[in-house]
C-alpha cells in the first residue's frame, strides 16, 4: 500500500465521502451527510474536507469547521481495508496543526456512543469526554461528546502567540 497523502478535498469527491460516511459511519442510520451536504462543507470558507489518497483511491477524509475559539470534527473515516496503518491520526493531525495556525486549541465532536474504536483512538490522541447526549443519532442512539484542548500536550508557551517587545 503506497504512503497516503493529504490534500484538501474537491467538488467531486462529494459523492463518495458521503457514501464513506453512510457505509462507515451512518450505520443503521438514515444518512445525513449525502453528497449535498459535504459539498457545501467543501465550499464553505470555516471548513475544511480533508482527503486521504492511496494513489488515486480515497482512502479516508475529515471534515472539521472552524469556529473563532473552537473547531468540531464532524466526520472522520476510513476505509475498512486501510485502518490501523496511521492514516485517522494523519487526518487528524493536520487537522490540529491547521487549528493551531487558526489560533484554534479547542476541538470538539460527537461519536456514537457505541462505537468503543473510535473512542479508544479519539482517547489515545488525548480527546477525554464531555457529555452524553442522549438519543443524539436520530433518536436511535446516544453520543459522547470529547474534546481535546490542544494547549495542553503541546504545552501553552510553545504555542501561544508572541508577546509584544
């Protein structure tokens, strides 16, 4: 498998990270990102969709919007065939490192409360719970809600903008 790389995601990859998230994410779920949605988070100037690209395959994405004091992950994915080879957390990391340069250290998401990989590698990367929110996913299941200040393992003062001379 060739190394991933990241770029930021195009008008026509819509349609297949919409269908990513309804086979990997939406499970069991009336789909709620279809190719519309994602589209409008491609355009959008506070969001970024992230594309991950063995070769010329769609391997993984991220879409993150950006607030003024924080960002929400709302969908991260990978493909079956391509997990545990690093690609959620190179998302993921630039994603972080583009909040950083944003001057955003708060990131924030909901995941489905049953789905324990993904809170144990949202966990590993230093995002702790929140909250519940019950009957989050369309009535059917719960959420948890994580956060990750990024001020915290990245130490403040290496971060913190320079002071005036």
């Amino acid at each position: 498998m060739s190394v991933p790389r990241y770029e930021l995601a195009k008008n026509a990859d819509a349609p297949l990270i919409a269908a990513m998230s309804g086979r990997l994410i939406e499970t069991g779920l009336e789909p709620s990102w279809t190719p519309e949605r994602v589209l409008r988070h491609v355009r959008h100037s506070e969001s970024v969709v992230l594309a991950a690209r063995s070769g010329s395959l769609l391997s993984g994405f991220a879409i993150m919007r950006f607030g003024d004091t924080s960002a929400h992950l709302n969908l991260l994915a990978v493909e079956r065939g391509s997990q545990r080879r690093g690609i959620g957390r190179g998302l993921l990391t630039w994603l972080e490192e583009s909040a950083i340069v944003a001057g955003t250290f708060l990131i924030e998401l909901e995941l489905r409360a049953g789905n324990h990989s993904a809170r144990a590698f949202y966990e590993s990367l230093g995002y702790r719970e929140t909250g519940r929110l019950p009957g989050y996913y369309q009535r059917i299941e719960d959420a948890v809600r994580m956060a990750h200040d990024l001020r915290i393992e990245r130490g403040a003062t290496q971060i913190s903008p320079r002071s005036k001379e």
